[in-house]
C-alpha cells in the first residue's frame, strides 16, 4: 500500500493498464509530454512511448469520435477532456455514436472507451471552468457515469472502467486532487496523506461499478451524495450532532438503488446533496427514486441542497458552493417533529 493523492491514483491506474494491456491508449490536450494541465498522466508517454500516450488537437469532438473508431477496432482508448465544461462539442460523438454502438450493431461492435473529465467548482475557476454536468450523461441510455471522492476509489474505478466494454464517462473533481474538502475555504488545506482512503495498492485492484460507498453509517437519516459533496456532507453531520448516514454514489448511473433503498428504510429520512445546478440535476432523480422506493417509509419531506440555478460566478464562488452550512440546515429541517 502506497499513500497517495487522487493525482498520483489516476495515474496509477493508467499505468497498471498501459503495461497489463496493450490495447489500452491515453490521448488529449496536453496529455503527452506535458503530462496533463493537472499532471495526471504525467511521465506516462516518457514510460510507454508516443503511440500509447500522445497529443491530440484541441477538438473534443475529433478526440471523442477517434476513440469511438478505436474502441470498435479492438483498442480500450482512454480519453481526457481538459474540463468538463469542454465536452459539448463532443455531444454528438458521445450520444449518438458511443452510447448508440452497441445497441446500433445488435452487439456486433462496443465501444469500450473511458472519457476523462475534470468536474465541479472549488478552485475559483468561473462558469467555464467550474460545471458539474453529470445529469446529462445519466440520461443517455449506453452510458456508465462515474465519480470517485478519494484516491482508493478513483484508481480501483478507473481500472474497472477502462475494463468495460461500455463507454464510461468519468468525472474527477479537481477540488479533490489533492486532498479531501469540506466545504470550508477559509481553512487551510487538508492533504490525503492525513486520510484513510488515501492508501492504496501499488498494483491491479477494481472498484466495482455500480456500488455504492457507506462513508459514514448512522440511524437519524440517509445523506446521498458524490465527489466533492462528500465531505460537505460529512462535515454538515459531524457540526450539527445529527447521526447521519452518509452514502458516497461512487456511480451515479447505473446506480446502486438497493443500497440507497437500505439506507432510508433504516434512517426513514433523507437529504441529497450535489453541486450541480438544482433544476432537473441527478439530485431530482435520487429523490424521485426515494420517493418511488420508500415512500410508506419517510418521516419527513426529502430536502435537497444543490448548486443555484445561474451560471456558476466568479465573485461570490462560495455563495454558490453548496457548504456545510446550507447542508447542516437541511438536516435539521428533516429532523424537525
């Protein structure tokens, strides 16, 4: 076991596939010889050579669309977009070509790539640096979408990721890079090497898709929540008193609903937390799946704290920022007689 950073997980991850497997290929913006904006893929092209970790234009959509041809021919190519923000010229490739492959092929042809995306805000990166898209990959049918909080999970994700023979969209939230943030900026920054999940095994390990993480188990009520929201959320639980249960999506799609189902029968209250935007967000599918799966079961209305509804700001970053705070605040409401 190795402590290490959610950065130097990544790259694990690719480098234990890179040499496992030689169909595997890294490729985009800056990926090469730069070693990625955020060094994920850093010295992987100097280990692997040119032909397996290389440069790609500035083109999301050609990025996304060779992949595509790549993975039907028989390579598990794995893709970084620089930002999440920057997927949309891509849309097409990853909609219409990538989710629809096999189904399109009646299983003739898959297309077993892996796409990269750097997510969510935290970094005082602005409205097009700092989007957490998510809901819009869970809603394409073919698709996997996929978010890890911590080193142990992203690499063990990342590896059972690129081993799918779906495309799997795999977003990172670089507020998490370096260590594990909850929600209160005016603090100093913790490292991963003080965090439990930040040991991880030097060599092949998978994270199953389509599990949910328990991280921490409580009685009072059920917390669902991904990425960055984690910690918020467990700092929301440990400020307020209240015994909650919070459970880490791990993947959001296809999702582990018997553990969330477990969960609020147990606690019989909810709360779902997520930075993203709050109008049609994956939040407002886990809380109709509740509602659906457990309705006979809730005490208490099931609150929502998400991102506002605007363009994520510049200025007032931390009034965005679904913190602590606004998380706390819920939780007391669910708990209200």
């Amino acid at each position: 076991m190795t402590r290490m950073t959610m950065i130097q997980a990544l790259r694990s991850a690719m480098d234990v596939m890179l040499e496992r497997d030689d169909n595997v290929v890294i490729f985009g913006e800056d990926v090469g010889y730069f070693g990625g904006v955020f060094r994920c893929t850093e010295g992987l092209q100097a280990k692997y050579g040119s032909q397996r970790v290389f440069d790609a234009p500035i083109s999301e959509g050609g990025l996304v669309g060779a992949a595509v041809g790549m993975g039907a021919y028989g390579l598990r190519p794995v893709v970084e977009i620089q930002f999440a923000d920057y997927f949309y010229p891509a849309s097409d490739q990853i909609v219409s070509a990538a989710a629809r492959l096999r189904f399109r092929s009646a299983g003739d042809f898959t297309a077993p790539l892996t796409i990269r995306m750097p997510c969510g805000g935290g970094i005082y990166g602005g409205q097009t640096h700092s989007q957490s898209p998510e809901a819009m990959f869970t809603q394409v049918c073919g698709l996997r979408t996929v978010m890890p909080s911590n080193p142990y999970d992203a690499k063990g994700l990342l590896i059972a990721s690129i081993e799918c023979d779906d495309p799997v969209i795999f977003l990172e939230p670089k507020r998490l890079y370096n260590g594990p943030f909850d929600g209160h900026h005016e603090r100093p920054v913790v490292p991963w090497s003080a965090h439990a999940l930040a040991e991880v095994p030097e060599g092949h390990y998978t994270v199953p898709l389509e599990s949910a993480r328990v991280m921490r188990p409580g009685q009072d009520v059920t917390v669902l929540a991904y990425g960055t929201m984690v910690y918020v959320s467990l700092a929301a639980a440990e400020e307020t008193g209240i015994d909650a249960e919070v459970i880490d999506l791990r993947c959001l799609w296809p999702l582990d609903l018997d553990a969330i189902v477990t969960s609020v029968k147990k606690t019989r209250r909810c709360v779902v937390v997520h930075e993203a935007t709050r109008t049609c967000g994956f939040g407002a599918e886990l809380l109709s799946l509740v509602q659906e799966h457990c309705f006979y079961h809730l005490e208490a209305p099931i609150e929502r704290v998400t991102g506002w509804d605007t363009p994520y700001p510049h200025a007032q970053e931390w009034s965005y920022f679904p913190g602590p705070a606004r998380v706390g605040a819920a939780l007391r409401r669910v708990m209200e007689p």
